[in-house]
C-alpha cells in the first residue's frame, strides 16, 4: 500500500478535482499507456540530467585545471627597479663587477609536441631551464670570484710588492730616511749651517708622506673590501649550490618517475653536465661536501634502471606466506581429487545400479508379455560408504576450528566439505602472488606516467555516456540516499581517483580531496544507519567489517613487505568505523532519545577537536601505536614517521560525525521530501528551484573562494569546508523522486568493489618496484602503446579486483560466524597461532638461506 501511494504521488500533476475524476473513468488501456509514456518521459528525464550533469562536471574541471602560470622567478638578490643589488661596499656606492643575474623568459609551448597538453615536458623543460639558470649563476659567481682574487692578488703585490718594491716597502723606506734626517738635524751634522743636499732630498720626499699613509689606508681598506666581497660570494655560492643540490634531488624523483633518458635525452644530457660541472674545475673550493653530494645524487639516478626494480630481500612473513600458500594449494589440489574420486565412484554405482534395473525390466517382460509394467522408481545414489550424501558447498561457522587440523592431515572428508573455501583461498593467495611478480620482479616491465588531460577527460566522459545510455537501473522505491545511490556515488568518483593516480594529474587535487571525505562522509553515514536501526553490537558484525575492510591489506603488506600505512585508506576507514561504533555502542541507552544522541554527536566533536586541533596532543596518543601506522616512503625519507597518519586522518576529521548527524536527520529530510512531491505542481517546482539555487549558489561559492586555492593552502581548511560539496551534491542528487529511483548501473558495479581497487591499483595496475614506496609506474603489458597497454592492464585489474571482493565474501562467511561469539573466538585464536607459526617456519628459512 505504501509503494501504491508513492507511486500515485508520483503521477500527481496538479490537476483539480474534475481532472481527477476524468482520470478516474479512464480505461485500463488508456490508463497503461499514459503510465508507460510517462515512465518513458521519467527515463529521457533521467538520462538527460545525467548528460547535463556530465556536460557540467567537463567543463568544470577544465574550468579547475586552468593550465598552471609560469613558475615564480627564483629568489636573488635585486632592488625594487629589479637591478643586482650592492652586494658588498664601503659606503653602498659600489657593486662588485663581474656578478650577473641573469633572467629567464621561457615559452613551454615552444617545447611540448604536437597534442601534448601541460604534461611532464612541460615540468621537465622547467626543470631544464632553472638547471641552466642556475649553472649561469654559478658560472658568474665562479668568474667573479676568480677575478676578485686577481685583483685581491694584483692589489698585494702593489702594496707589499716583492723584494720591499711595492707601496708598503717605499713607505718604509721613507720613514726610515725621514728618521735618520731628524737624527742629523738633532745632531746638527749640517753643511755650512744648511742640510746636506741628501737631507734635502729627503724632506722633500718627505712632504709626500702623508698622503702616500692616506693611500696605503685607503688600499688596506679596500683589500678588507674584496676579502669581505669573496666572502659574501663564497657564502652566496654555497646557497645557491644548496638550492642546486634540492633541484636535483627534485630532478631525481622526476628522473625515476618518467624514466628520462629515454624519455627525454636533454635531461640526461643535463644530468650529464651537472656531473661534470661537479667533478670538473670550474671554481677552486676547499668544501667539497655539497659536490659529494651532488654526485650520490646523480649516482644514484643511474641506478634506477639498473637496480631500483629489485624488490628486495626475501623476508620471514614473505617466507612464512609462500609456505602458506603451497600448504593451501596442497590442501585444495586434495580436494578436488577426492572430490573427483567420489563423483566418479558415484557416477559407476549409478550405472551399475540402472543396469540391474533394465535386466528385471527385461525378465518381466519375458514372464508377462501381454502387460504392462510401470518403470521402478531410480533409486537415490548413495555414497561410497553406504551412508548419507556429503554436503559439498556449505557455510561452516566452524571452518578453522573444527576443521584445521583435519585440513592439515589432509583428510578426505575434511578435503571435500571444504573444497570452496580452500579454492576461494587458493585464489586470493595467486593473485597476490601475481602483485609479487608484478611489483616486486623485473619480469613485468614497467612503464612511465605521462598526464594529457584530454585523454583524462575523455576517459571519463565515455565512461558516463556509456553509464548512462544502457545500466540505468530502476530501484524499487525512491527512497533517499538509497544503497544502488552511494554504491553509484563511490563508483564514478572511484573512476576518477585510480585515472589521478593513474596520470599523475596533480591539478586535480582538491577534488580528490572531496571524494576522499565523501568517502569517509558514507562510512559515517552507513555505520550509524545500520546500528541504530537494527542495534547490532555484536562481536561477529564488528569482525566481520574488519575483515572486510583489512584483509586484503594485511595480505599485501606481509606478502610485499609494505607498511599499514601505504594503503592509508584502509586504516583510516577502520579509524572512523571504529569511532561510530564507538559512540554507539557505549551508553546504548542514550540511543533511545535525541537529547543522548545529539550529546554523543557534541562528545565526537570534543574528541576530534581534543585529539586533532592540538598536535601534541595527537603524538601522544597515538605513539603505542607507531609500529603500526608509521610510515616512511624510501623515496622521501620522513624522520617523522606518525606523520603521514596525522595528515591523511586530520583532513578529514570531522566530516564522519556529519555522516552520523546526516543519517540521523535522514527519516525527517526524507518525510519532507515525500511531502513536497505530494504537492500541487506549481508549489512543487517552486521548492525544488529554489532548494536547488541555494545547493548551487552555495557550490558556486565554495568553488570561487575555496576550491580555486593553491593545494596546501585549500589544505588548511578542507577539514572545515569538505560538507559543504557533499551535502550540495545529495540535496541535487535526490531532489527529484525519478532521480532518487534511477542509478547508473556500471558505476554501481564498480561502486562494490572500490577497496579491492584500491589496494589492488598499487600492484597490477600501477607499480612501485620497491618495498613500503608510492606506485611511480605503470604497469606495461605492451610497451610503445600506451593507449592499448591501458585498455588491456585495466581489464586484468578490474577482472581481478572483483575476484577478490568474492574471494573475500566468501572466506568472511567460512571464518567469521556471525551469531556465535564463541566459535569466532576460537577461529581467531587459531588464525594467530597459525600466522606465528608461519612466520617462524619462514625466520628459519630465511635464517637457513643466509647462512648458506
């Protein structure tokens, strides 16, 4: 009755009440061919919406991704009329000659080939330019200071000379004659009452002495001067050699990126320089630590493709997981044996037996052949021990515990009962094998990222034209924010995330930005629906969600010797997961009223804003807690290693306790949206115009003043502005019942399976080629054709991410009862004791192999 009504409601179109009953004396054809073009007017409706919706979505981001304005100038020192600035005087009159700044007016078009857009030549062609910026400084600070040191020279020789020629030996030379003149005239050794004509001569030379002292003062001076320049050079140089020794490192990454020497060969020329510039003679210095590690640094870019793809020791939990998987391979290769074995045996009891049946058939026929005899029924086919049939494929609460050591004994019955999970098991376990191969061998090549936003959008925009012309699925009621909606939602905006990862398109940060918290908005969301409608607290629910959102996670990190933290969506979803069933689960009754549910929404707030907004105060807590979510990637050291969880989890901090508030106001938002669409038309438009020109204005808003914002300043306040998007784009999404009713299917689909994507896009999609580090490469099935190299990779990713979701469904149910606390406590007893000794079994041979 209720579905009845919506869907009378739903056909309301304002008409008076002789309207209405018109409508009433309508024919049942009549009626159904009015409800048929109607639901074909609702499909074009819908399928128009999402169209222009697609349309506006392009056109803002190419809006957002404006090409990017030309890198600042580099720091130097000028004046305000943008002039070399004194860089050393007696009275500020005087600049050092020989020191030139030059200027750099670099067009990247110039450079880019034909079709490439603002893409990684035009990063490594700045890159390039500021390179030949700074070996211009250095080779003009390295003149300077060249000719500063002849004239330092030049300026000692004219005043100290060699053998006492020079100004400061004619000095004391006349000092020495003016003494022994006062020593005659005091003597009075004079000739005929007069000085002798030596004396003469003397006090002659002897007016110039005073101003010669002035000159030698006025040299000394000048001599202190040039030293003072040499130094202030010198110090200069050492800067800009620090500056030089960061860009390279910058150059490095990029180098290891993009894989430069052959991608781009004036960068390995460039490369080629600096090592000479380093090694050679271009300035005499003492401190040879900044070239030193210059040339680590440009060693090390030689190594990456030559060593960098070694995935690294085998380690005790990589050792402790192959034995794992061969035992389980072992165990499922039993099975299907002796699951063979008995159909087979089955198979020729039922032919025997259904002889035996045609040969009475036959003999009474012989005895009475004038009648008829009805056929036997078949008898049941039994099994081979004569008793009841074995139940193959069944959930069993109890699969580890009652089951383990009958696996590990390799029995028959055990084997049989047990064939799906141990196959499931098996499958999960190759895949991640497969990432080893993949990520951690140089037997997959791997190939360089390379962002051209055409084909970033275009990607997508065919994806949604596709999505939109032939998986719109009807729901069963339009009611809001229903499930076939958010698996929708996370669907696209997951296409989106893996094609950012995928090219590298930094420009569209702050987006990803806003999927991640809406993300983290639904975890919210989902886990405070479920446990306060159903008020299901139970140990076997929490695991079992923990299972899901760890497992896969877990796998790869002791497979592929990789940090918890690499996949920092898994910890930190497992965080807020946490905290809602947190502030559920503790004072249940509270949950009874709105007063105590509003008080646990204040408490949330308290806790983030205690926990979050003090950063010492977050060290702190959650030091214990370091081994296991540090994170260092090996690329960018961090001697910080808790800071990765305090960026990833601070960012979106508060928008989990908007999801609680959001589903708690769902019923009410929900009975006044069925309200406005009983209303008469004219009414039921007004609203809906004017909800959405303020949903739209808000957005418009926050995208001029808030999105628009460099990336570390929109940082900043992404924790405090990130609801404003989601609740905009809800609102918009369900403001109509035919846009609450219809979803896009393909994106659903995707929607279900956006964790296995996640994990799985760092090691068979992407590639990172060593241990614990951020995916810098992809995966190259066919190298030289980039665009059929990514149609292929991406369906073996998405292929095998979906297997993975089954995989682990499936051993969820085999291992994680959810009723019966008991059990599930003995399968996890039983999990640890076997991964510990897993683990010991791999230290020993891993122990064994070093040894040898």
């Amino acid at each position: 009755m209720k579905d009845s009504g919506m869907g009378e409601s739903n056909m309301k179109q304002g008409e008076g009440d002789t309207n209405r009953q018109a409508h009433v004396l309508e024919t049942p054809d009549t009626q159904k061919k009015k409800k048929e073009a109607r639901s074909e007017t609702s499909d074009k409706a819908v399928l128009y919406f999402y169209g222009g919706l697609t349309v506006v979505g392009v056109l803002l981001t190419m809006i957002a991704t404006r090409r990017n304005p030309p890198l600042p100038s580099s720091e130097v020192s000028r004046t305000d009329d943008g002039t070399c600035g004194p860089v050393c005087s007696t009275s500020g009159n005087h600049v050092v000659p020989g020191i030139v700044y030059p200027t750099t007016d670099w067009n990247h078009t110039q450079y880019l080939p034909p079709g490439s857009s603002y893409s990684m030549y035009e990063r490594m062609e700045k890159l390039e330019m500021e390179s030949l910026r700074m070996q211009q400084e250095l080779k003009s600070h390295s003149a300077a200071i060249s000719d500063m040191d002849g004239r330092i020279r030049a300026l000692e020789t004219y005043v100290f000379g060699s053998s006492g020629a020079g100004v400061k030996g004619r000095l004391d030379t006349l000092k020495n004659q003016i003494d022994s003149l006062s020593k005659d005239v005091s003597q009075g050794n004079l000739i005929d009452g007069k000085p002798s004509p030596k004396s003469l001569q003397m006090l002659q030379n002897s007016e110039s002495l005073s101003s010669l002292q002035e000159k030698v003062e006025h040299l000394e001076l000048w001599l202190e001067t040039l030293q003072h320049s040499s130094q202030t050079i010198s110090s200069r140089l050492d800067s800009e050699m620090a500056s030089m020794t960061e860009d390279v490192a910058t150059l490095g990454e990029d180098f290891i990126m993009w894989k430069i020497t052959s991608t781009s060969p004036k960068i390995y020329c460039k490369l080629s320089f600096m090592n000479q510039f380093v090694g050679g003679n271009h300035f005499n210095r003492q401190d040879s630590s900044t070239s030193a590690l210059i040339s680590l640094q440009i060693g090390s870019f030689r190594m990456v493709d030559q060593e960098e793809v070694i995935g690294g020791p085998v380690t005790s939990a990589q050792a402790g997981c192959l034995f794992v998987y061969l035992l389980l391979l072992l165990m499922w290769a039993c099975a299907e044996f002796w699951n063979w074995r008995s159909s087979r045996q089955a198979s020729n009891t039922h032919h025997r037996e259904h002889a035996h049946e045609e040969e009475l058939e036959v003999l009474v026929k012989e005895e009475n052949p004038g009648t008829e005899q009805a056929k036997p029924a078949i008898a049941q086919p039994r099994t081979p021990g004569g008793g009841q049939t074995v139940a193959y494929v069944q959930k069993s609460q109890g699969f580890i515990q009652e089951t383990f050591l009958k696996l590990i004994a390799l029995n028959s019955e055990a084997l049989k009962a047990n064939r799906e999970n141990l196959r499931s098991a098996v499958e999960m376990g190759t895949i991640v094998f497969w990432f080893y191969i993949a990520d951690r061998t140089p037997a997959i090549a791997a190939g360089p990222k390379e962002y051209i936003r055409d084909v970033f959008l275009f990607i997508f925009l065919v994806l949604t034209i596709v999505a939109s012309s032939y998986s719109i699925k009807q729901g069963r009621a339009p009611t809001l924010i229903n499930r076939q909606q958010t698996e929708e939602w996370k669907g696209w905006m997951q296409v989106l995330f893996l094609l950012y990862h995928y090219y590298e398109a930094r420009e569209v940060y702050n987006a990803i930005r806003i999927f991640i918290a809406s993300y983290v908005w639904m975890t919210g969301f989902g886990n405070f629906a479920y446990y306060y409608k159903t008020r299901d607290f139970s140990m076997g629910r929490f695991c079992q969600m923990m299972w899901r959102l760890n497992l896969l996670a877990l796998l790869c990190c002791l497979a592929l010797d990789n940090e918890y933290m690499l996949y920092y969506i898994c910890p930190m979803h497992t965080l807020y997961t946490v905290m809602v069933y947190a502030a559920l689960g503790l004072w249940k009754s509270g949950n009874d009223s709105s007063y105590g549910i509003w008080i646990k929404f204040i408490a949330s707030f308290a806790v983030v804003i205690g926990c979050w907004e003090y950063e010492k105060v977050f060290y702190t807590v959650w030091a214990p807690f370091r081994l296991l979510l540090g994170y260092t990637d090996p690329r960018r050291p961090n001697p910080n290693a808790m800071h990765e969880w305090y960026f990833r989890t601070g960012l979106d901090r508060y928008v989990w306790i908007h999801g609680m508030i959001c589903a708690y106001l769902h019923p009410m938002f929900e009975r006044w949206l069925k309200a406005v669409d009983d209303k008469s038309a004219t009414t039921r438009k007004s609203i809906r115009i004017a909800l959405g020109s303020v949903c739209v204005g808000a957005m418009y808003l926050w995208y001029q003043h808030i999105y628009t914002l460099p990336k570390l300043e929109y940082n900043k306040i992404h924790p405090y502005t990130s609801w404003i998007p989601i609740t905009s784009f809800l609102i918009l999404r369900n403001i109509t019942p035919s846009l609450r009713l219809h979803s896009l299917g393909l994106y659903g689909w995707l929607g279900c399976i956006t964790l296995e994507t996640y994990v799985g896009q760092y090691h068979t999609w992407l590639l990172s080629k060593v241990p614990n580090s951020q995916p810098i490469y992809l995966l190259s099935l066919l190298p030289g054709y980039p665009l059929l190299n990514f149609s292929v990779v991406t369906a073996l990713y998405i292929f095998l991410s979906h297997r993975l979701f089954k995989m682990t469904a499936v051993l969820r149910d085999a291992v994680i009862p959810h009723d019966d606390d008991a059990t599930l406590f003995k399968n996890l007893m039983t999990m640890v004791l076997a991964g510990g000794a897993s683990y010991l079994l791999g230290f020993l041979a891993t122990s064994i192999s070093q040894a040898v």
